[in-house]
C-alpha cells in the first residue's frame, strides 16, 4: 500500500514538472534583420529554451537546424503576490522566402506541438529577392481575451486556414488586460491566440490598456525589432516588407504627461526613420504608419459630449504629427482605439485633399495621408462606440461591425484594403489606392 501510494506519488511529480516544463503562449514575431524569425514561449519553470526547426516544400534539404536560445523571469504578479513566468526566445535564421518551415520548441525533453510556418521574412537589405510579391498583413485593434473577441478570432482562425496573408498586425489594446488577475489574463490572451500567433509573425505597438507600471507586461511579453533608440522596448519600430516601408509607433507619449523624455526619443527616431524610407522611396513607395491613437475620425457633433477621442486628443495628435507625415508622404495612416471602422479620404488641415480620381472603391493619386480606424476587433466590454451622426466631410465609410481588416500591398502601385465583419464574416468595405506619380 505504501508502495503504491510512493509510487502514485512520484508519477504526479514527474506528471507535475512535466506540465511545468511544457512550452506554452507561443508566438512568433519579425525582427530587425531579413530572414529571421523569432518564437517566444512560457514555463512556469525554469528550463532550457531549445528550438528546432527545418524547411519544408522546396529545393533545400529538410534537416532540422538547433538553436539555444535564452529565457528571462518575468514577475506578471505584483511586488506582494508574485507569480513568476519565464520567457523564452529564440530566433530561426537564414529562412529563405520561397520555403515553408516546420518548427518546434523544447527543453529537448518536453517539446511543443509542431507547427508550419512562411518563410517570408521582412526584406531589409536592397536589392531585395522578393519586392515583386504582393505582401498581405492582417490588422486588427482593440481585441481582449474573452467572449466579445471570440468571433474575430474564429474568423481570424478561419482566414489562417487560407494563408492569404502574411503576418497579424495589432494596433494595441491586447487583453484588457495584458496584467489582469496577476497576469493571469494576459495569460488567458496568448493561450486564446496560440493557434494564429504560433503560425503568423504578430507585430505589435502600445495602446493605452498597456500603461501598468510603465507598459511592463508590453515590454516584458512582446520581443519587436530593437533598434538602438526602442532599447527593445517594442514601442517604435519599423520594417520594409514587398514594396511598403512601416512604421509602427506609440501615440501614448502625446496623451501622457510623464512620457517626455520618451516622445522626444521616439520623435528623432521617426524623423530619422522617415529620411531614410525616403531615401528608398524608388523600391518601396508605399509608406504606411500605424499606431492606436486616431488623428482623425468623425466627432458626432449632436452629442452634448463630444467624443474626446476624435476631438480633443485627435487634435493634439494633429498637432505633434500630421505635418511630419504630410511632408513625408505618408500614405495611409491605420489607427484604432475607437470601437468602429471608419476609412476617410486623404485629409490635410481637416479637409479633404481630393484624389485625381475617386469613386466608392477607388483614390488614384492621392497627396495626402488616407486616415483608416479599425479597431473594433473585441474589447471588454463589447462596447461598440456608435458612429458619428454627423460624419465630417472627408468620412468615406463607417461601422460598428465587430472585426478586423487586411492590407495587401499588391506592387509598386496598387494597395488593396478590406475589412471584415466578424458577425457576418463577409467583407464590410473595400478600397483600392492607387499611386499614378511618387509621393516624395
Ligand atoms: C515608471 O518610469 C518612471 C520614469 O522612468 C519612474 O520614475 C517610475 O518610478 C516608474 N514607475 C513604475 C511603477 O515602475
Ligand atoms: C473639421 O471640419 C469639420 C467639417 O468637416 C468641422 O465640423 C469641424 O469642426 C472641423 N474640426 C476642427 C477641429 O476644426
Ligand atoms: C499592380 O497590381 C494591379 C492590381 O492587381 C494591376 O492592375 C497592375 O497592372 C499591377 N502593376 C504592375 C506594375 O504590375
């Protein structure tokens, strides 16, 4: 009996740090350099951070490649209820775009589950291999991690069955949130996104659901492409994908007030960042900035309160920023934060900046921003904010669907956007900007 109950005994413990050295929360993101991918995963203990991986479906052969990569203890508690998780990564290099890989992540004992994923990777350096390539990035805002953002993740799932697009862009607000229940939600989060962002790069920015303790589980949980200004802070970065330049950016500076010395940095950042997009202008014309905070979406002016988003902040926004994108030719600027989809035309000053040519489906020649919010994907609440009665005159198209959208940079002239309802699962709006001479 005794025996039995020793025996029973070590089975649960080894059963136990079994469970406890298994790799969970995986997901993938781009980094700084061509060819590379990056997977970071959770245990609750610590162990070692292997990974494997090994091309799939094209001329290279198919032996597998080990990388030991690096964990960190990441406290997702509070000072007095610690809960400690550690925080793997590793980075798969040398992917060749035309290759599918299969990889997995380990403490070469307890291994993941397999997954296959695209060998596209971000094309830095020029000239590049695969500028001809139309590249399709999925976008969505203001998601969480319950049952209001269940229906754009089975559409979400749905769509990764398709692989029609390269990458998951999210515009902030992720968990609402990320530091719940001692992170016990932002837990929840990546569990409920594991089967997209295991096979999608997910590539992120800051919203204002992220602000606990200086964006700690944003910086902790997210690994971007580090440049020597972000620090690895995940805040501010850019990268150069087909024929597009982007630029993702963190609008919580301008709406803080201890956030000065940050928005000075990332300022002289995006200044610079913009010079030298650019500078390359003639490969990749498109370029396209992201961020959560709108700069311009309809105030519905029969409101008693106007909605201080499109309004007061959108103004200061305004303020710091739409000339640094006007000069620079920015061509789309995709905001969130506002639980509804509204596509403008191109705005500069507040007032519409005509195309050369404009019908319901089409801007050819635009010479200014194109202003799109999308970030109706979920949120807590469900709260979906009512569209403006009064949509001021540069407003093209508006809803308050829950869903997502998608970008596909088609070549050097033509981008193609569309956003999705998640109720009806059909397309919602569609549009075509079209270039007929360079923006810069
Ligand atoms: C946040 O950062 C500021 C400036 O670096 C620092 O003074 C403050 O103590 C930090 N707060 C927390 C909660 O970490
Ligand atoms: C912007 O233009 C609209 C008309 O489209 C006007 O009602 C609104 O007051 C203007 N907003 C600002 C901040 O000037
Ligand atoms: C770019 O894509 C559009 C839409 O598919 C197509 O009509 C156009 O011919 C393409 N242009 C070039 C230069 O390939």
């Amino acid at each position: 009996m005794r025996l039995l109950f020793v025996l029973l005994l070590t089975a649960l413990v080894h059963l136990s740090s079994a469970l406890m050295f298994y790799p969970e929360q995986l997901r993938l993101s781009w980094t700084e350099r061509e060819g590379e991918i990056r997977v970071t995963w959770v245990t609750y203990t610590g162990t070692e951070s292997w990974l494997k991986f090994r091309p799939l479906l094209c001329s290279l052969h198919a032996d597998f490649v080990t990388v030991v990569g690096s964990y960190k203890i990441f406290n997702e508690g509070s000072h007095s209820v610690p809960r400690f998780q550690c925080i793997h990564t590793a980075v798969m290099k040398n992917l060749n775009p035309d290759c599918y890989y299969e990889y997995l992540v380990g403490n070469n004992m307890v291994w993941s589950s397999r997954h296959i994923i695209s060998g596209r990777t971000p094309d830095y350096e020029l000239p590049h291999q695969d500028s001809e390539h139309p590249v399709a990035l999925v976008l969505v805002g203001d998601l969480g991690a319950d049952a209001f953002a269940q229906p754009t993740i089975d559409l979400l799932n749905e769509q990764a069955i398709l692989r029609n697009f390269d990458a998951i862009v999210h515009l902030g607000d992720f968990a609402y949130e990320l530091d719940d229940n001692w992170g016990e939600t932002g837990d929840m989060y990546f569990r409920m996104l594991e089967p997209l962002i295991s096979n999608f790069p997910y590539m992120t920015l800051p919203g204002n659901h992220e602000d606990f303790m200086n964006y700690t589980h944003y910086k902790e949980r997210f690994t971007m492409p580090i440049n020597t200004a972000n620090q690895g802070s995940g805040y501010f970065y850019s990268f150069d994908i087909g024929r597009a330049h982007i630029i993702m950016m963190n609008t919580e500076v301008y709406l803080s007030t201890d956030m000065q010395e940050q928005k000075a940095n990332q300022l002289n950042w995006l200044i610079e960042d913009l010079g030298k997009a650019n500078n390359e202008r003639d490969v990749r014309p498109w370029l396209i900035v992201m961020s959560h905070h709108p700069l311009y979406c309809s105030v519905d002016f029969t409101m008693a309160e106007l909605n201080e988003d499109c309004w007061d902040e959108a103004e200061i926004l305004r303020r710091e920023l739409e000339d640094l994108f006007y000069e620079n030719g920015v061509d789309i600027y995709f905001q969130a934060h506002v639980h509804y989809y509204e596509r403008n035309a191109p705005i500069y000053k507040n007032q519409t900046v005509t195309c050369d040519y404009e019908d319901d489906l089409t801007c050819v020649g635009a010479k200014a921003p194109i202003y799109i919010t999308s970030g109706c994907a979920g949120n807590r609440k469900g709260h979906r904010d009512h569209i403006s009665r009064t949509p001021q005159l540069w407003s093209r198209y508006a809803s308050n669907h829950f869903g997502y959208g998608k970008i596909v940079v088609q070549n050097e002239t033509h981008v193609y956007w569309e956003e999705y309802s998640a109720d009806s699962k059909a397309i919602l709006d569609k549009y075509w900007i079209v270039k007929n001479s360079p923006r810069y």
